[in-house]
C-alpha cells in the first residue's frame, strides 16, 4: 500500500514511525513532514489544506490511504471532499467527516452530544456577546474557580482557568469581543472538575472500536504543573490510576454511548476519538472530545501498541475493525519534550540540534525541526520528543532523561518531573 500522512509534528513523526513497520507498506509519504519524517518516510511539500493538491498528489503517486494526523484539515472537512469526488472517493481518510471534526472544532456542539447521550460531563452554559448579561448571572451560580473556553478551535490557548469572580468577568467579555477571533464569538462556561486528567484513546470505523494504551500528558511548561500551557512536555503510559475498575467505567459510561450516540446522529465517523478524561474521586467525566491522535500522547501510545497499525487501519477503511486484534506492550513508555527557549511565548527558530546520533535506547521524535545544508535545525517551539521504554515510570524516565542530557541546542528547556503526580 502506498500511504501518505498529514501533518508535520511529533505526532505525524510517531505515526509515520510505526506505520513504516507494517510489512503491508509499499511507500509511505509526509506532508509536509519534518526533519524526523524524512527518517522513515519521504517529505512532500504540501500544505495539510490544499485539498486539491493533495488531491493530485494522490492520483499521481497511486495513494491507498491518507491518515490524518492534526484536526484543521478534519474541521475543514477533507474527509468529505474525498467522498464526494468520484475520482477519488474510493481512497480511505482516516478521520471523521467535516460534522463528526465539530467534537473538537465547536465546545458547544461536543457539550450538547455529551449531554444528549448522557455522557458524563461538567455542568455547562454556552453564551454570545449579546448574551453578556445571563452569562454574568452564570458565573455567579458557579463556585470558583471559573471556566471560560472558546467554542471553536484557537491552537490550544483558548480555555482559562480563573479564580476571582471579577476578573472571569472581565476576561469573558474580551473574549467575546475577540481575544481568539472568531474561535471566541461563543463562548462555553462550564463547571470547574477538582480530579487528574488522562487521555484516553479510541480507534473506530463507526460501529465497533479498539481501545488504544490509556495515556497522561503534562500541558504546563514549569516543573509542578506551573506557569503557561503548551502543546504538552511529555507523556507517560500506562496510567496508575487508570486500572481495568476505572476503563470498565469509562467504556460502560462514556465509549459506548459515545459510539452509540454517533451512529443514533448519523455522524460519519471513521478515525481516532481522543477522550479528554478527569478522574472525580474515581468517577470518569468528559473534559472534552479531540478528533485525532493527541501530542505528545502518540510519541507513548505507538511504542505501546504492538499490532501493525496499518492492519487496524485498513479495518477502520473497510468497516472491519471487530475482526481485528490489538496487542499492547505491558511496559511503560515515557516521552519527554524538549522545547525552544521562550516558548511558549516568544522563541527563535533555526538554532543548530547536535547530539542525536549519540542516542541509544530511546526513539527521538522530532516536533519542529526541518533539514537545512546536511544539518538539522529548530522549526518550531517543540522540538524533539524523547520516547522510552521501561519496567517501572521511573527507569524508563530515567532512560529519556539521560537522553534528553546528550541532544544540545540554544536555549534548550525541558521539564525534569514529567510523571510527577503518578504512582
């Protein structure tokens, strides 16, 4: 089969690594792809929403599948723009159509098909600008702290967390007014959950699902969960509190009504459904609904999973998922996120990465990085994604950790406690 990827970040690099594997690949393809895809794969200089070039690209190279790896390219519907061209309607998108992407790409329309099929979830009220005076009267039933989240996609910054009650004011009506344009127009006011996040991951082809190695990634950029968020430093699988009591909750309440409440909407729904779970004193509740892989979760989550990939995937196009088997590796698997200077702020590009061929014992994703003159260089606020194996959390923490030591660039940052919080 001749496969090409979206995308040009971590994730795409893991996915594209495992894929790679799979005796069932004829040639495998990145766009646009980074310094780490063009290792296993080979980079085409696409954007992930050019449909018509991508369009082209597959017929020209004879593509079989494309695998989707970011949500813009799904929110903006390239799953139905395969479908509903003939010449190239009978190539596989793993992804869900443009209506299925609105569980990641509107809070509100994810919060109502929660609420629809009950699904457990915060207590929530989605409000406009014209709508300022209820949603004040909103923020006044809740208890602190207060949850503001933009309804549509703003790159991963538009929910905040604010204790004082004036202050959530003030900062709902600028972003009503447009702090995040117009991802900020609607804006949903939920119930603040005290409890720790994991990421949950399924595969489905619309009727019958895999679940995927349970994940925990680690949004803040300082040590103990402090300071700003970002994209995620690190990752870490499986999840101490995630045990076979937990998932039995979580498959039972929350993946099978989620599976069930798709086919009863008529959503066209063949991909990856990333759970944003919060474990409640051992009750699971939806955070939110991701309709991809997450990042850095897939830099752990393909280490894990020990079946072709690609097989599985092939079951999601032809709607044969069921006769399928997943194997999951019992050890852990760790990735720690090496990280430009500033970010998630400001931070400079183009800075020189040494010591990648030093590493052994450790897979090294690359986030941002592009090959410049036999060299290869920082492209992006996350750079590199070291990924380990081991035993326990901590040996195989302590693998990327020694690793993280040898790669070198300016500036270069990471956190030292990533699995803190977990047994």
């Amino acid at each position: 089969m001749n496969i090409l990827v979206l995308g040009n970040g971590g994730r795409e690099n893991a996915l594209a690594w495992k894929i790679s594997q799979s005796d069932k690949v004829n040639k495998l393809y990145v766009a646009p792809g980074n310094a780490g895809t063009s290792q296993v794969a080979q980079n085409i200089a696409i954007s992930i929403t050019d449909f018509p070039a991508i369009k082209q690209f597959v017929l020209d190279n004879s593509i079989d599948m494309i695998v989707v790896g970011p949500e813009e390219p799904l929110v903006k519907g390239i799953y139905d723009f395969f479908k509903q061209d003939p010449q190239i309607s009978k190539i596989p998108v793993i992804g869900p159509s443009k209506y299925g992407a609105k569980l990641e790409g509107s809070k509100d329309f994810a919060k109502k098909f929660m609420v629809r099929h009950r699904i457990p979830t915060a207590r929530y009220k989605s409000f406009t600008l014209d709508q300022l005076d209820e949603a004040y009267s909103f923020l006044e039933e809740l208890n602190a702290p207060y949850v503001l989240k933009a309804d549509g996609l703003a790159a991963g910054k538009g929910v905040l967390i604010i204790n004082d009650l004036n202050e959530a004011k003030s900062e709902l009506k600028i972003m009503l007014s447009g702090m995040f344009g117009d991802a900020s127009k609607t804006v949903v006011i939920e119930e603040f959950l005290s409890g720790i996040e994991c990421s949950v991951f399924i595969l489905t082809d619309g009727d019958s699902y895999k679940i995927l190695p349970v994940a925990k990634d680690y949004k803040r950029i300082g040590d103990g969960d402090t300071g700003l968020n970002t994209g995620g430093m690190g990752a870490v699988s499986p999840v101490s509190f995630a045990d076979e009591a937990f998932m039995k909750k979580v498959e039972e309440r929350i993946i099978i009504p989620t599976i069930e409440g798709l086919k009863k909407d008529n959503i066209d729904y063949k991909g990856f459904i990333f759970i944003g779970l919060i474990n409640v004193d051992g009750e699971p509740m939806v955070i939110e609904y991701n309709v991809r892989l997450g990042d850095p979760e897939t830099e752990v989550i393909m280490l894990r999973i020990k079946s072709d990939i690609l097989d599985l995937l092939q079951g999601v196009a032809t709607n044969s998922l069921d006769s399928k088997k997943i194997s999951i590796d019992n050890r852990y698997a760790v990735t720690v996120m090496l990280v430009s200077g500033g970010y998630p702020e400001n931070y400079e590009k183009n800075k020189e990465i040494s010591g990648l061929n030093e590493i052994t014992d450790s897979l090294v994703f690359h986030a941002g990085t592009k090959s410049e003159n036999d060299k290869i260089l920082t492209n992006g606020g996350r750079v590199v994604a070291v990924s380990s194996y081991g035993n326990t959390k901590d040996e195989a923490l302590a693998v990327s950790y020694k690793n993280a030591g040898k790669i070198l660039f300016d500036k270069k940052y990471f956190r030292k406690d990533i699995g803190f919080d977990l047994k």
